[in-house]
C-alpha cells in the first residue's frame, strides 16, 4: 500500500506524465498533413495533399459515384473569382484538407477557400518586383501541403509557407536572383518529410537543379544540379553547404565554360515513388537552343532524373532529348505503373513519359533501362525513331536547324531554315496526363503542330534571353490542332481519340467511375468515357481550362473541381497558332461540381 508521502511524491510525476501524453496529442493534431496523408494520398478519398492526386502522379481517384450513367446529373455546386484584373493563366490544380480547398492563382496568389462553399476564408498575393522574367506566362501550378503550412512558389524566385489556418506567413526563402532570369512555377512535392522544388528559366542560362528543405522552415538539406559538371551539396544544422559530389564529368558532355549557364530547368513538380525510393524530375532544354554552340550530349538536359531523397544523389538518368536542338525539353511528368512486358509476361515496375518530342517512353522506374518508345503524335521529323538497343533518338540530321556558323556566312547571319514536327510547344507540354489501372491506358492531352525553324549567333548575357534561335508555329491539320487520346502503353497504339479544334493545354483526370475529364480552351470541362472516348457530358465554364480537374470525396458525395483562366504559353509564343485561338477570352475562376439530387 502506498504512503501518503509516497502519494504525494508521485502525483508531479503523474501529472507530469499526463501533461506530456496530452501535450502529444495537441502536438500530432497541430500537424495537420502527416507523411502517411501524403503516402496515402492516392488511395484516401476524402482529401488531396499531392500534386497528381498521389506521390506517383498518376491523377486516378477510385472514386465511381460519377459515372457514365450518373454524370448528366453533373451540377455546379458553387464557383469563385479570383478578381480583380490578373485574369490570365490560371494552371493552379487545387489541394483539398480539413474543410479547405488551397488554390493558387496568376501572379503568385494563394486562396484559402471554404470546400463547401466557395467562401473565401484567407488570400495572400505576393508582392512582385518590377522586372520579373517568366519564359511562359504569370502562371502558377498550385501548392504543397505539409503539418499546418501550406507552401508555393513565385514569380521572383521565392517560396512562401503560410499557415494554412491563417494565411499569415510562417517562412519565405529566396530561391534564387529573379534579375538573372529565374522564377518558379511548379508546385512544390513533399517527399519524406523534405520539400522538393525545381528552378523555371531555362530560357535565360539558368542552372537547372533539383533542392530539398525543412518544409516547416525553408531551411536546405540538400541541392542536386541536373546539368553536368555543376557541384551538388547537402546543408548542416547551421545551413553551411557541405559538397555532395560533381553531377557527372566536367567538360564530359558539354564544351568550354558553356555548361556554366546550361539551362535544363526543372520547371515541373517532382513524383515520388516508394516503391523504389526515388524521386522523378524532369529537366528542361539545355541552353542556349543553338546546338551549334555546344557539340555533346549535353548531360542532363532535356532528360528524366531520378534521385535519392535521402542522399541527393542521381541514381539513373535517361536523356529523351541528347543534344537538344529543337527546344524539346524532357521536364514532362514521369508516372509510375505496373508494365507489363509482352515478351515474359511479367509485371515490371516502369514509368512512363509522353514526351515534348513527340515519343512516349516506357522505363524501368529502378535503373531507368528503356522498355518501350513510340510515337503519340502523327509526324515526328527530327528523328526517325529510337533505337531500343541504345535507347537514343535515330536522328534525321537534315532536319536540324542550320548552322549561322558556316564558312563564308555573314556576320549574324541565320543557319538553314528547317520545318520540324512535333513544334516546340511540344506533342504533350505542361498539362499533366492520367494512368487508369482499371483499363491500363495512359489518357494524354495531345498536339498536333510543327515549326519553322532556324538557328542564329548569340552570346551569353545574364538576364537576357538565351536562345541563338527563331521559329513560327503552324497547325498541321486544317480540323484539329489539340486531341485526347487513349495510350496504351505495351502495344504502342492509340485505343481512341477525341478532336479538338484549339491546342489542348489542360490536364486529365482518370476515375473508377469509367471517367476521363479534361478542360478545353474553349471553355469547357468534358467527361468521355475512360473505355470508348465517348463524350458524356461538358459545361462551358466562361475561359478556357489550362488546369487539370480533380475529385474527392465528402460524407458520400462526389465532387469536381477545375480551375478556368486562358493564359499560358499558346497566346505568347504560338504564332499562327495564336492568332487561330486569340478570340479566346481570359479569366479565373474555380467551378466545383457535384451530382444534383433529384
């Protein structure tokens, strides 16, 4: 039996033990997004806290209340503007927690808004500096989520974590100078506990990199440079870099001191796969676009990375585009799915990438070794196709674009004129495709486009544009320039497509429900049936949608939410391309749907 005294001493402890097991209790709901939310993400219905609907990007919810019978019954359930006069480029795919919905907007805005609503519970607009030089418009693709702060990128070369309660700032870290032609509009990916952001301004000689931090802090951890011969480093506690080993081989693949401004900016959001513990990142066209300039390779350029989330460390790489000469990038979404080889029959765990050039590539997602490459597009000039042996393009020499550098040439003089297909703007550009596993197809949001182009002397000037190159955009066919289209990855074929008369620039949105939903430039957001490419249902929603869709769940109803807002890279730098579309009106707003109850 216990003394008094004994009763006494213990009851500090007692209480002592009581305050710190409520303390952990107040402490994990303070959290708020966990890393499991984040691993579950793709499974767990009733929110999302990824930029792809999962850590794999593969932007399918097993959702099926909205189906092919039940979709005429698609309502709008409430929308909101974003106001005043910034209503260009709205990219944003919203994140879904806690009764909020987190959208982004044109010019480095961020909403806080009511999911069952629309009511606007927070803003912050980041104020810009004159001079900001985005390649592609004001654009932003939206957020990442993580414990009780809600982080995104600007035009300036910032990253901004609010709370997400409050939207009062928590941290802001500089990502870079803006004054030498950086930016950032990705959405940044949470990975283990570490934010994973990438750099926009391959067009202005930037470093191209992928970088870890604190998300609840902004603080480094680790930087991996994706153009060769640059030094990568990880951070102590006190923030001094410490190097963590050269990206490949100085000089291996790039001449002289032009890998020092070598471009290959990592401008999409990074996937994650815990399959195989690594991250996938996609990098931009090496610079400048004058290949003349810089015989090689051009490592790791125009290519897909996969690193090591905890090391920092380039695992495998496999370069779509060596020797970029046409402006094809390689920074498309790397997805990952269950492949399965036609030749053993056996499940290989593989990603695939529908690439600016015009190729869709299957790869082993561990080490990278090609599995399969097929067009997506009707016309690919530049190469004749790619050799499965090596995995390189077999290119078409005769459709590079000219030397200016010729013997005999004047001074300033342009190279030989050459019409390319896909053009610049790429077979698939930023619009993110879907992966059903119910069906096995890949549903991507093509273009059907070539170019003039031409290469032309130019030297290196911070802050400038860096290209050595010009061009024109044309339609290849009279009907259609965008079309929807069921890929299925192991035979190569296209299973279906839908037409449209404007370049498509949105992304997709896969469902168990049967559903492939998808925004227009016209306006409208479409569902067709994921099997048949059958139309089902559309609603005009006012701008055109550059933006992929996305749905959850809420005590048993079904939801669709879309962003609308015409803006992007088509109006600025499409050519006779934009003057076939410039009657299309700008905008943002962001519509929500769900199934109207009779």
């Amino acid at each position: 039996m216990m003394s008094k005294n004994m009763r006494q001493r213990a009851l500090p402890v007692v209480l002592t033990a009581l305050s710190v097991a409520l303390a952990g209790i107040g402490s994990a709901q303070a959290k708020g997004v966990t890393d499991e939310d984040i691993l579950k993400d793709a499974e767990l219905t009733h929110q999302i806290v990824t930029h792809g609907l999962g850590t794999k990007g593969q932007r399918y919810s097993p959702l099926k209340q909205i189906n092919p019978d039940t979709v005429r019954n698609l309502v709008p359930a409430w929308a909101f503007s974003f106001g005043g006069e910034k209503q260009r480029g709205q990219q944003s795919q919203p994140l879904i927690h806690d009764g909020k919905m987190f959208v982004t907007g044109s010019y480095s805005r961020i909403y806080a808004l009511d999911v069952k609503t629309g009511q606007k519970l927070w803003k912050y607009e980041h104020r810009l500096p004159e001079g900001i030089m985005p390649c592609c418009d004001v654009i932003n693709r939206g957020a990442a989520i993580y414990g009780d702060v809600v982080i995104f990128g600007t035009l300036d070369a910032q990253l901004v974590a609010l709370n997400k309660d409050t939207g009062k700032v928590v941290w802001r870290e500089r990502i870079d100078d803006y004054k030498a032609g950086y930016s950032m509009t990705a959405a940044p990916q949470i990975v283990k506990g570490k934010l994973i952001t990438g750099v926009s301004g391959g067009e202005f000689g930037v470093m191209g990199r992928v970088e870890a931090r604190d998300p609840l802090t902004g603080k480094m951890i680790w930087m991996r440079p994706v153009v060769e011969g640059h030094m990568g480093y990880t951070y102590d506690k006190d923030g001094k870099a410490i190097e963590n080993g050269v990206s490949g081989t100085v000089n291996a693949t790039w001449p002289g001191d032009l890998w020092k401004t070598g471009g290959a900016a990592t401008w999409q959001a990074a996937y994650y796969d815990p399959d195989v513990d690594l991250i996938f990142m996609g990098t931009g066209n090496p610079a400048p676009w004058n290949s003349w300039l810089r015989p090689g390779d051009n490592l790791y350029s125009s290519a897909t990375v996969a690193i090591s989330p905890d090391t920092g460390k380039i695992v495998w790489h496999y370069q779509s585009t060596p020797h970029d000469g046409w402006d094809y990038d390689g920074v498309n979404e790397f997805i990952s799915f269950e492949y399965k080889d036609p030749k053993t029959g056996n499940l290989v765990k593989a990603g695939g990438k529908a690439d600016r050039n015009g190729f869709f590539f299957v790869n082993d997602r561990a080490t990278g070794k090609l599995l399969n490459a097929f067009p997506f597009v009707s016309r690919i000039d530049w190469a004749k196709g790619i050799d499965m042996e090596t995995g390189r393009p077999i290119w078409d020499d005769s459709k590079r674009p000219g030397n200016p550098f010729v013997e005999g040439a004047a001074e300033g003089a342009k190279g030989e004129v050459v019409f390319n297909a896909p053009s610049f703007l790429g077979g698939k550009n930023q619009m993110p495709m879907a992966f059903s596993p119910d069906t096995g197809y890949f549903y991507v949001p093509a273009n059907e486009w070539g170019m003039d182009i031409w290469n032309e002397p130019v030297s290196y000037k911070r802050g400038a544009a860096y290209l050595g190159a010009g061009f024109t955009i044309k339609p290849l066919y009279e009907d259609y320039i965008g079309a929807m289209r069921a890929v299925d990855p192991v035979s190569g074929k296209i299973v279906w497509e839908v037409k449209n008369n404007a370049p498509l620039w949105g992304g997709v949105l896969t469902t168990g429900g049967n559903l492939v939903f998808y925004g227009t430039p016209e306006g409208y957001l479409k569902a067709v049936n994921a099997k048949t490419g059958e139309e089902v249902w559309q609603f005009q929603t006012g701008s055109g949608v550059i933006a992929p869709p996305v749905t959850w769940d809420d005590n048993g109803e079904q939801y669709v939410a879309v962003v609308s807002g015409w803006g992007g890279a088509v109006p600025l730098w499409g050519g006779d391309v934009a003057k076939r579309v410039n009657f299309l009106e700008q905008g943002g707003m962001v519509w929500v749907f769900k199934l109207h109850k009779n």
